[in-house]
C-alpha cells in the first residue's frame, strides 16, 4: 500500500496555529514533517503535536515514510513549491510510490496583501532599513503625496486601468509611510497604520447607518444628506468653510467655497473689482451657475493646448 502524504498549506499572514478543523484531525492523527522549524510547527508542539524537521530532497523524504499509512508535510511560509514541485515530478514517474494530497490548513483573508506592504514598509523605515526614507518627515513627503494623487487622477482621466493599479500603489506607500513614521513620533502624539485603518472602520460604519444601522432609506439624495448631517454632528465648526482643503488648486478652491456658501445659504457678494482675482473667482461663479466645472474645463483647454504645442514641435 503506498504512502498517502498530505503537503499541508498554510497561510503565513494568519496567527500560527489558526488552522481548519480538518487540518487538525489530520496533523493529529498522523506523524509530521517539516523542512525546517517554523512558528507553525512550535504552534503544533505546543498542543503536543510532534513536528520532525527532515533536511532532504523528495526522494529522501520518500525514503523516511516508506510503509506508512499517512504522513503530514509541514509546508513553510513559501509553501516549499520547489520542494512540492520535485515531490510532484517524481511521484508522476512512479506513482505507486506514493499519493500526494493537497490540503490548505488556512487561506490569507480579503487584504492580506496589505499586511505584506505593512511589513515591508516596516522593514525600510526602520534601523538597518533605507536611510531616504528614515530621514523624512511628515512635511518633506507632503509634495510626493500630492504627485502620486495627481498621477493617480491622470490614470483615471485616461481611462488607463493598469497604471492606475500601480499609482494607487504609489499613494497607499505614501500613507504607510506616513503610518510608519509616526510611530517615532514621542509617546503624547504617536500613531500607527492601525489607528488609521481603525479610525476609517470606525467612520465608514458611522456615516452608513443605512448599510451597518438597519436605517432604511429611499434614495442616493437621502444618503448623502445622512452623510452630511453626521459629519456636522461629529465635527462641531464655526463656519461652513471649516474643513476645506486650502492647498488645492486655486479655482477647484474657489468652487468648494462656493459651495459652501450655497449650502450654507448665505449671501456674500463677490468681489467687483477687476483685478486678475477677483474676475477668475467670477467666472468660477458663472461656471458653477451654468453646471459647470471650472477646473476640469481649464484643464481640457490647457491639455488641448499642449497637443497644439507638441504639433508645432513636430
């Protein structure tokens, strides 16, 4: 009868010994194996499961088990492919030998990746790591935050799926770098990537009773008025400008706090001088009257224009 080997999978970004209820019976009833120590294994000997480390090729694996009923084989972090793989090829010539049997002990969660760039991060921003990023702050990675934010629009305009894939990944390094700096920071004012990730559950869960409250409603008109009225209750503001980002571009400013003034209900005149200024904020004025968006549509002219210019160069 040959040897039935169970190559037992697990998932290196959960907790060691997380593992299924099958995984369990199996590693339990069955002598087990491993290529080296792991936090997996010392989790399988803490409940009294023996873990044998075996340093050797398939065949020699083979050798160890021959006659057996049942072994297990502890996979490491990697999941040994290349072990499972010469494993595979010699079994495929002799399958008598032996049958080899897949089995998934855990599977990373929906994001798993993240704690992956969570790691890494942590790695380049620490002693021994990458001596730039060490040396940044908060203030000098303001301007790359921007950019990345800018190219990550462009790929959206652009209707370009794949570079905007990789320029969300260039705006999520910059907030765990951010993260990971702030780690440093004295003890009054420090904060990590989870208190980041902690605060957005917190606030997604709060300004969606629709979705988390069992709140019923009838239209997108009424979740974004819920939206709005939480987001007063949580933040209490002296003026309807509070909260405005004044370091974007100049007219998407001119038309927030238009707005702004607009929902507020209020009636501030602009200004009648004609001063560059004062005669940009009115045609932002009229455009936002006429539904329209000032910025974008500056934009288009200015890239139209561009095109021009690279014609005349060709």
């Amino acid at each position: 009868m040959s040897t039935r080997i169970v190559l037992l999978v697990t998932s290196p970004r959960l907790p060691a010994g997380l593992l299924t209820a099958e995984a369990w019976d199996t590693v339990r009833a069955y002598p087990v194996y491993a290529a080296a120590d792991s936090a997996q294994a010392d989790a399988l000997r803490v409940t009294g499961v023996p873990v044998t480390v075996l340093d050797t090729d398939a065949q020699g694996l083979l050798d160890a088990v021959a006659g057996r009923p049942a072994v297990v084989w502890l996979a490491g972090p990697d999941g040994d492919q290349t072990f499972a793989r010469q494993l595979g090829l010699r079994l495929a010539r002799e399958p008598g030998l032996a049958e080899l049997e897949l089995m998934y002990g855990s599977w990373d969660p929906p994001g798993a990746r993240l704690l992956d760039a969570v790691t890494v991060m942590d790695r380049l921003a620490s002693p021994g790591g990458d001596p730039w990023k060490r040396e940044q702050t908060h203030l000098t990675l303001a301007p790359y935050l921007l950019e990345e934010s800018y190219e990550a629009y462009d790929a959206i305009t652009g209707g370009d799926l794949g570079a905007l894939r990789e320029e969300l990944g260039d705006v999520l390094l910059q907030v765990l770098l951010h993260a990971r700096l702030a780690e440093d920071r004295p003890e009054s004012d420090r904060w990590s990537v989870d208190d980041v990730a902690g605060g957005l559950v917190e606030k997604m869960i709060r300004r969606n009773p629709h979705v988390f409250g069992g709140e019923q409603i009838t239209d997108i008109e009424e979740i974004t008025a819920n939206w709005e009225r939480i987001k007063r209750e949580e933040k209490a503001r002296d003026s309807v400008l509070d909260g405005i980002a004044l370091s974007q571009p100049a007219l998407a400013l001119a038309a927030k706090i238009l707005h702004r003034v607009e929902r507020g209900g209020l009636s501030v005149p602009l200004p009648s001088d004609d001063d560059l200024g004062s005669l940009l904020l009115r045609v932002v004025a009229e455009a936002r009257a006429a539904g329209l968006d000032a910025e974008a549509a500056l934009r288009a002219a200015t890239l139209l224009y561009a095109e021009a210019v690279r014609a005349a160069e060709r």
